[in-house]
C-alpha cells in the first residue's frame, strides 16, 4: 500500500443480508445454489449506502431472491467482486445488464481479469472474466481494478490484496495461465474482502471465500483499520477441506481475535461450522440465502 489510510469515521449501523447462498430460508419461494451474494447496507449520519459483494453464479437466482425479499435492484450503487470465481462473479454480465445503468462501478483487483481452471479430471474453467468484460461494459459497468484499499461507500472498504503471512492453503487446486502461455498453481491474489467500522460495536469484516485465509483477512483488517475489536465475520470462510490440525489452529486464531459474532456458509464446510458452533456456541450463525444480520444488534 501507499499511503491508503483507513477512516477514523465509522458507520452508524450496518445490515447485510444474505441474497445468494448454498442454502436458503426464512421467506418461501427463495432458491439456493452454490455461489455467494451478499447487499451490505451501511447508515454514515443520514445516508443509507447499498452495496452489492458479489452477484453468484445466476441472475436468476439473484433477482428472484431479490425479489422475494422486496430488495429493489435499482437501489444498488456499486458491485464488489470479491474474486473472479464463477460462483462468485459468473452472473456479472446480465446482473449489470439487469441494472442497466451507465457508469456502475465494479470493484475488482486487477488479477480478476486472469483465466482460471481446475481439474476435474479433465481441465474445467472455472473463471474467464476477462472474456466477460466487454459485455459487462458495454451494458454501463466500468471496472475499478485496484490492490490498495479503496473506500465504495462511507466508511466502507474493500481490503485490497490481503498480506499472506499465515501460509494457509487456498482451498482450492487451481490453476493460471500466463501471457506467454505457461500455466502454474493459482494464488487466488485477487481475493478480497469488505470491511467497516460500526460505531460502538468494532470491525465488521464480509468475506467472499477467504481464499487468502480467513485469518489473514482478520489481521490484514484489523491492520489496517487500526482496530482490535472485531464484531462480526461473516461470508465464506473455505475451510470445507480443511484438515483436524488446520480447523483446531483455525480455532485457537479465531479465538484469540475474539469476535463479537461468526457467520459462515457457502464454501465453509460442515466439520468447521460444527467447530465453531462447539467453541463460540451462540456467537456462531449459520449463513443462508434471506438471511440478514444487523449492528447494532
């Protein structure tokens, strides 16, 4: 980073609700679908901001989540890509054409734009939002690429790229291809995640897999924003295949930080959200689709 400054300012209140998840509830007629969407809403004095952290893998099942849950699309003012995934990102290009809106600003890392495929066993694309981004501007989204924190409402930011200093694993075995053709192991640099500081509670910090590990995001956060209390973590944490010695040290971190309230789905996994149920009990939620978590409380 260069000189990018956290704000001392904080948000008045905070609610972030669930729009695309592995599992759904609450309101009938919701669907669900491995992917990701969260509509973070955040009050700084008497402005309401809505911002969108990723949009999953079809618009459908955004849209019709959206509207089951009276969520009006037009109210969003920007899109967060928390990586190029497709069951993050894959719905990008009717979502922004949905919203039709000139000049929508998509906040990306500049990595998104890599190709990204895996074996299954045969090579499976996994990402090409670099073939997408001419439909995604053409239909009014215009890409804002950046490594250093940038503020997308106030009092709200996005990480940046995420310092590595734990050597957690990425969770997931994919691969890049370079420019001159040579391809290796993908380091997944364009994760990133959302954070905010909620007057009177402490850091809110919405992930989208933690693909840079979910506690280097908790530090790199609370290092930047200058802040120890955190009061929620909440998104995907990638720990579904994670192993007995991983998950115990995960726990010993998390339990060092100490967050107020753990929310996790999608990519987490059962045997991690199990742990953190047995070691936070009520701080810890499970994360689903129609769901929406508020602070203060």
């Amino acid at each position: 980073m260069t000189g990018v400054k956290f704000p001392v300012r904080e948000v008045d209140e905070l609610q972030v609700t669930v729009l695309v998840d592995n599992s759904a509830g609450g309101v009938p007629g919701l669907l669900a679908t491995h992917g990701l969407s969260m509509l973070v809403r955040s009050k700084f004095k008497d402005h309401w901001s809505n911002v969108l952290l990723d949009v999953g893998p079809d618009a459908g099942v955004l849209f019709n989540n959206m509207e089951r849950l009276r969520i009006d699309p037009s109210t969003i003012d920007c899109i967060v890509v928390s990586h190029n995934h497709n069951d993050h990102a894959g719905a990008l290009p009717k979502v922004v054409e949905r919203l039709g809106r000139r000049g929508l600003a998509v906040i990306t890392h500049p990595a998104a734009f890599r190709l990204t495929f895996t074996h299954r066993p045969t090579p499976f694309v996994i990402s090409n939002l670099a073939g997408d981004r001419s439909a995604i501007e053409a239909a009014g989204g215009v890409f804002l690429p950046v490594t250093e924190p940038l503020e997308v409402a106030p009092g709200l930011f996005t990480t940046g790229t995420v310092v590595r200093e734990t050597g957690e694993p990425t969770g997931i075995d994919s691969k890049t291809i370079e420019h001159d053709g040579t391809w290796h192991d993908d380091a997944i640099m364009d994760d990133l995640s959302l954070v905010t500081r909620v007057k009177g509670q402490g850091l809110a910090i919405l992930t989208g897999c933690s693909h840079a590990g979910i506690i280097n995001i908790l530090r790199h956060s609370m290092r930047i924003a200058d802040e120890k209390t955190v009061a929620l973590v909440m998104g995907g944490f990638h720990l579904v295949s994670a192993s007995e010695e991983r998950l115990a040290w995960a726990m010993a971190e998390f339990s060092a930080i100490k967050p107020a309230m753990l929310v996790s789905g999608h990519c987490s996994g059962f045997q991690a959200e199990a742990a953190m149920w047995q070691v936070f009990g009520k701080a810890y939620r499970h994360m689903y689709a129609g769901q929406t978590v508020r602070l203060p409380a």
